[in-house]
C-alpha cells in the first residue's frame, strides 16, 4: 500500500524558507510512472498546485507560475522522499501543504491524475 | 478564483440524485481529462474520479463522471449521509508551461 508521509515545521516566520518534506512508502521518487507534487490549499486561495518533480531517464521540474521565483522541489533518490522550499514567506502563504502522486491512466491513454495524497500540514507564516 | 468554476453549494435528500458541475477552457477540460475529488473535514482529498469517468476501486458506482467540450459533471445517486463533503474538480491546464487546476469546491449538503 502506497503512503505519503509528510513532515515540517507548521510555523514559519515572515520572510523565512518554507521547508517541507514527503516521504514516499510502497512506491519510488524514481518511478518513470509517476510524478511527485505539491499542492497547497487556503480559504482564500482554494486549492492551489505548486508544482511537481519526475524522472524520465533525467531530472524534471514544473512549478507554478505564482511561485516560480520562490520554490524548489527536489527529490532525494537515497530516502526515497521529496522536498518543498519555498522562500521569502509572507502571511499569504499560510495554508494546508499537501504532497500528491501524480500517476498515468492505464483506462484512457495518455491521461495523469493526482491519486494519492498526503495528510497535510497546516502551515501558518507569522512572527 | 479558481480556473475551474463551480457551484459554491449543492444538496439533495437521502436517496436523491445530484449532479454538480464544472466549467472550464479549450487549455484545461477542452484539452484534457478530468479528474473529481471528494473532501472530508480535516482530510485530505480523496480521488473519486479520474479520466473523466473512470472509478478507483473501492469508490462505490453511484458516483459517476462524464465530460462534454469545456464542461463537466459529477452526478452523485441514492445519496447518503456520509455523502456530505466538498467535492473538487481538476484537470491540467496547458497554457504557459502547464499546471494542475482546480475548481472552488462545491459543498454538498444532504438535508
């Protein structure tokens, strides 16, 4: 059974990196299957998707427009996991962080979906 | 506001049927597949439909998707209790260099 473990710090001061991790279980960062996202979700700004890292024979990052000048995913192949930095928090980006796998349709060709998700950490920006 | 447009609310009575709808572009639901989540209070979402009409096992066959042009829809049968949820709607967006979009979530109510 495949599971996300997330962990992280729920309190992050204003201007201060954002960090959060997602541990994978029954599954691989590697996996050329499957891409491994972040997606936070806000009163204000409803769900919101961050962005994603995937193997395919090499490295690939997509991140959202939004935050693309302040975020980085990175995977870590040896614990099996995936990371979130987020840099220069304001108290916008206080939110429910949550970590999804990204898996391919088998029933319709060329179709993604996010299947499985974490449980979330509530994150609040505040000094 | 969220790409993806729904109904802020729905409801229905115990054993009705509800659908709840979902409006998007060309760049997102025109080009893609759609994916339907359902989100209990203080849980993560839950995949309920994806590729427009296909269910993950164990999710029961009273629900069903369907996709037609830029819009879709989620139609909930013999509703049940346990049924009352925020359901949420996604499909990538092809515009810039891509994304996962969402609907603002519809908050279904079984009176």
């Amino acid at each position: 059974q495949v599971q996300l473990q997330q962990s992280g710090p729920g309190l992050v001061k204003p201007s201060q990196t954002l960090s959060l991790t997602c541990a994978i279980s029954g599954d691989s960062v590697s996996s050329n299957s499957a891409a491994w996202n972040w997606i936070r979700q806000s009163p204000s700004r409803g769900l919101e998707w961050l962005g994603r890292t995937y193997y395919r024979s090499k490295w690939y990052n997509d991140y959202a427009v939004s935050v693309k000048s302040r975020i980085t995913i990175n995977p870590d192949t040896s614990k099996n996991q995936f990371s979130l930095q987020l840099n220069s928090v304001t108290p916008e980006d206080t939110a429910v962080y949550y970590c999804a796998r990204e898996k391919r349709g088998i029933a319709v060709a060329g179709t993604w979906f996010l299947d499985l998700w974490g449980r979330g950490t509530l994150v609040t920006v505040s000094s | 506001q969220s790409v993806l447009t729904q109904p802020p609310s729905a409801s229905g009575t115990p054993g009705q049927r509800v659908t709840i709808s979902c409006s998007g572009s060309s760049s997102n639901i025109g080009s893609n597949t759609v994916n339907w989540y359902q989100q209990l209070p203080g849980t993560a979402p839950k995949l309920l439909i994806y590729s427009n009409n296909q269910r993950p096992s164990g999710v029961p066959d009273r629900f069903s998707g369907s996709k037609s042009g830029t819009s879709a829809s989620l139609a909930i049968s013999g509703l049940q209790s346990e049924d009352e949820a925020d359901y949420y709607c996604a499909a990538w967006d092809d515009s810039l260099n891509g994304s996962w979009v969402f609907g603002g979530g519809t908050k279904l109510t079984v009176l």
